[in-house]
C-alpha cells in the first residue's frame, strides 16, 4: 500500500513518518485517546494512564513535557496530558482518516496492512477493555475484549479489518446512550488477543496485557 501526503521539508517537524510497529501504535492511540485543533498544526493525548502517555512519546521520539489536568465537572488534575505542534504530522494525520472533532464522524483509517495489528492494540489500549469473567453454568473463565467510540462507522470498520486477518465468528457491536462497543467473546476474544499480542518487541499496556494473558498459551 501507498499512502500519499504532502510534506514541505522546510518545515519544522518534530515526528517522522515513517510506518513501523510502534508508530502504527502510537496512531492508534491518537485515533482512541488523541485530539487534533482545529489549528492545523497541534494534537494532544489524553490519559489516566501515565505509561500510555510516555510510550506515546517514545513511539513518535518527541520530548514534549507531560502536564496534568482535569475533565468534566471535576477539579481534580487527574489526566495525564502531553501536546505539541507538527504541521506535516498533522496533515498525514488527515491524510490517513482522522481529523479535527472526530468523535462521531470517524470512520476507516487508512493503515498499512502489516501493521493493522500494532494500530488495533494502540486502540484497545486507549479506548478498550480487557475482562475476565466467571458464569454460573460453566468452571472456566470467559474472555472478553471491547472497543468503545462514538462513531458506528468506526467500529464496524474494525469488526471487518479483524475478519479480514482472523477469520472472527460472532463479533457484536451494542449501544449505551450515544456510546458503541465493538465485543469479542469465548473463541474469537481468544484468537483476537492471541493476533494483538504475537511475539516480537513492541509496547502496550502491561496492565491489560496481564489480564489476558492465561489464555495466551490455550
């Protein structure tokens, strides 16, 4: 695949573009948990999560202080907040699918294939969920995977890029409010964590990672 974007090499740049395993990652963690402004020029992460936010740095190689700061009603400074300004990173971001208030109106992205994988971990690690759960009727615990966004269209896209590379059975999407979930359970949540986590040197969150990890060897 070719991807095409304008860059003016005049410009002061701060991340280079160049698609690998951890800058695929690092855009799924914009995609997820990142804001573009309306200015053309800067992006900020948002997280509780303060390794997600310095292996966002360390993917993209940016030196940018992390601040703090808070969300809704609350007062409490308890995100974790890096920004900076690219102009040429920026525009490859709009290149590729994003764009400035992208909550509701995301839709695919367009990632290398090769690399889907690292994007899709990157969008588990921002806006998904990893669990564990116990039924009634059965002794074994049931895996599950979710990915939360605003957008339908989004979601429906990765349903169908995860068919695509694993063959999934019974993926689901549901709707609280104005939020939608991409689910995964019982055999496909198991090939699908098996698909984010192979074997190689690449970052995501050791937290979600340890949750699942048991059925890696099944």
């Amino acid at each position: 695949m070719c991807l095409r974007y304008n860059i003016n090499m005049e410009r002061l740049k701060k991340v280079k573009i160049k698609w690998s395993a951890n800058f695929a990652y690092a855009i799924g963690l914009i995609t997820t948990d990142g804001n573009l402004s309306p200015d053309g020029r800067h992006l900020n992460i948002t997280s509780k999560d303060l390794k997600l936010i310095t292996d966002f740095k360390k993917c993209l190689n940016i030196k940018n202080k992390i601040g703090k700061k808070a969300r809704g009603h609350s007062k409490e400074k308890k995100y974790f907040v890096v920004q900076f300004g690219d102009v040429n990173f920026y525009e490859f971001l709009l290149s590729i699918g994003l764009m400035a208030a992208k909550s509701k109106t995301l839709s695919k992205i367009d990632i290398p294939k090769k690399y889907f994988v690292d994007f899709l971990r990157g969008c588990i690690d921002g806006d998904g969920n990893i669990s564990i759960s116990y039924h009634p009727e059965s002794k074994h615990p049931q895996l599950k995977i979710r990915l939360a966004s605003a957008s339908l269209n989004f979601l429906e896209w990765i349903e169908n890029e995860v068919y695509k590379h694993i063959k999934t059975n019974g993926g689901w999407i549901s709707k609280d409010k104005s939020v939608f979930t991409l689910n995964y359970a019982k055999k496909d949540s198991v090939k699908l964590l098996k698909f984010m986590y192979y074997k190689g040197d690449y970052y995501y969150l050791k937290r979600k990672y340890r949750i699942g990890r048991m059925f890696l060897n099944k």
